[in-house]
C-alpha cells in the first residue's frame, strides 16, 4: 500500500509541476487532463502527507523519551506515542478505504429502464410507482430527468418506460438500483382483499459518451413504424416511431415517445450508446475479472434485490439484508439511508477482496 502512496505522491509533484508549465497551459485540452487526474488524487496525498507526519511526531516522542529522566515528561511522551500510534491506525484505515479504484462511470448520467414483469395490471402500477420514486429522488438531488420512452397500461401503470437522469454522481448513487424488484399488496383491483405479489424489472446504464462507443452505420438496421399506444389519431397515421437494431449484438430499440422521426431517432440512438456501452462493459467483466464493477449486485439483472411489502410497510434489501419500516416515505424518494448502506456494504466487499489479493 505504501509503494504504492509513494509513487502516487511522485506523479502529484510531477503533475503540480506540469500544470503550472506555460507550454502546458498552452495546451488546454493537456493542462484540463493532467487538472482532472490531480484533483483526483488530492484528498488521498492530502492524507498520506498527514500519516507521514503521524509517523515524523512518533519517531521524535520515542526519540525523546529514550533520553528523558523526568518522570511527568516520560508520561506525557507515553501518551504521546499511544496518540500518535492510534491516529496512524485510524489514517491508515482511511486510506484503504482512498485506495478502493474508483468506478470509471461514477460521474456518468444514466439511462434507466422501468419493465413490468410477472402480475399483470399490478406490475404495470407498480412499474409507474417506481418510476415516480425514482423522479422524486432525482428532484430531492437536483438532478435533470428526461423521459426517453414508454408504453402505457390501460389502468394507468407502464408496460415500460425509459428515461434518463442527469447530474453530479447520478451512477455513483443510482447503480444499485439494476435487478427485479418484488412488490406484495393488495391490488386495487382486488375484491377480496388478499395480497398479490408482482415483479418489476430495473436496469441502470451509464450514459454513453460519443468518444466512448463508436457505432458504424453499416452495422444498424433502422426502420419507421407507427407508433402505438396513447396519443390520439397522431400515432395511427405518422411514422414517427423508430426500431434500431444493432445487428452485431442483436440489440434492438424502439423509442416511439416523440411526434418527430428525427426526435425518436436521437433518443434511440442515446439508448442504444447506452446499452452497446453496458454489454461492452459487461462482457469484458466477465472475461477478465472475477470482481465485479460492484459486490452489490450491479450485474446480474434477473437477481431479486428488493422486496416492498405494503401490509408492512416494509422495504428489505436481499443483497444485504436492509429492512426499513419506512415504506411510505421511501416510495416519496427518501432513498438515501438505503442507498447509503449499500454503498457501505459495497466499500467493505471491495476492501475485504483487496485484502485477499493482498495475501
């Protein structure tokens, strides 16, 4: 770990160095990466320094007390050490946790599909009740949402919606959300009042930059339909709606949200970045590593990871067994106590594998 902090310290004195070159600040694009990647590694060099200094205060306490005679200072230094030797502990406890590499697509917006799965009208209800959470919280965050496409229930639920979120972190928070969610109420449709139990589908991606997924035309296959769904006599006479078909992957999308061909090519198209990005990801991750981008199931979207249960008013997390009694508040948007155990429980999975490699 310190060979490790040692080297990181020597390419931060070389970055401060070049950032303030004027040959480099001639380059803006240069000095805006060489910024980046010293910002990055500011607040864990911040942090050695301080273990470095720790170290420097106990080799000077130990030094003195060696040659001390007074009694009363002996003790003051023996205090001393034992504070020096805890603050070392805890700094260096922190810097694992600083060390833990950081997921590339963190500060990425996301792309989230909502798909109703077994139950019928009910998972198309709660599909909507999930898509509405998900809103909430992106306000309660400031975050900019934009609907991408969805397909619309006759009783007022969702076949499937998709939609994307933009701002500071969003995948960073939101990742943890992709696998089945399991919903158990009493549908309003139901006469005799006994409890249901539904699925729904989520996927979070990571928003695609141009410079990321490089998709030749020759391999698309598009084609304009028309649309289907709620929207009046419009979607029964304009082609509006566009089918793209990725032909190496077979990946298809259909996004038919827009009155405009052009509008619903551009979406799909984000989609599709999207998703080629994601399978890309995915099946590297496969290949050629046993640890996953996450511990905490980001992965596998066919794994259960939540249960809501209304006649508790209870959600639980299966992947690490979370139960909160806050079922109401939670479908409003209060995510974060959640959220925020699972990225504890995701940081410890990760240390915890650093430390068997390191063995």
């Amino acid at each position: 770990m310190f060979k490790k902090l040692d080297k990181m310290v020597e390419r931060y004195r070389k970055l401060t160095e070049l950032t303030a070159s004027a040959d480099v600040l001639a380059r803006m694009d240069e000095w805006k990466k060489y910024s980046k990647e010293l910002a990055d590694m500011q607040e864990t060099v911040d942090k050695y320094l301080e273990y470095k200094k720790a170290e420097q205060d106990l080799a000077a306490a130990k030094d003195l007390l060696l040659i001390e005679e007074d009694r009363e200072m002996k003790a003051l230094l023996e205090e001393e050490i034992s504070s020096c030797k805890d603050k070392l502990e805890k700094i260096a406890a922190e810097l694992k946790i600083l060390l833990i590499p950081k997921d590339p697509d963190d500060e990425k917006n996301v792309i989230i599909e909502i798909r109703a799965g077994a139950g019928g009208d009910e998972a198309g209800l709660f599909a909507y009740d999930l898509y509405r959470m998900y809103l909430k919280y992106a306000e309660k965050n400031r975050w900019k949402c934009e609907d991408l496409d969805s397909s619309a229930t006759e009783l007022g639920g969702m076949k499937e919606v998709v939609f994307s979120v933009a701002g500071r972190g969003v995948y960073s928070r939101l990742k943890y959300e992709s696998g089945v969610h399991r919903v158990q109420r009493v549908p309003e449709t139901e006469s005799q009042g006994r409890i249901h139990t539904s699925t729904v589908t989520v996927a979070v991606l990571p928003e695609a930059e141009d410079v990321e997924v490089n998709i030749d035309e020759k391999d698309l296959k598009i084609d304009t339909l028309r649309s289907s769904g709620a929207g009046g006599q419009h979607v029964n006479k304009t082609e509006s709606c566009i089918r793209m078909t990725h032909l190496p992957t077979g990946i298809v999308v259909l996004c038919q949200d827009e009155r405009s061909q052009t509008k619903n090519r551009e979406k799909a198209m984000r989609i599709m970045k999207s998703r080629l990005y994601d399978y890309y990801q995915s099946k590297y991750e496969k290949e050629y590593s046993e640890n996953r981008r996450s511990q905490i199931g980001t992965g596998d979207r066919s794994e259960r990871i939540r249960t809501y249960n209304f006649p508790q008013g209870r959600v639980t997390d299966h992947r690490i067994g979370c139960t909160l009694y806050t079922l109401e508040s939670f479908m409003q948007g209060d995510l974060d106590e959640m959220i925020g155990a699972l990225q504890i429980a995701d940081r410890e999975a990760k240390l915890a594998a650093g430390n068997d490699d390191e063995e």
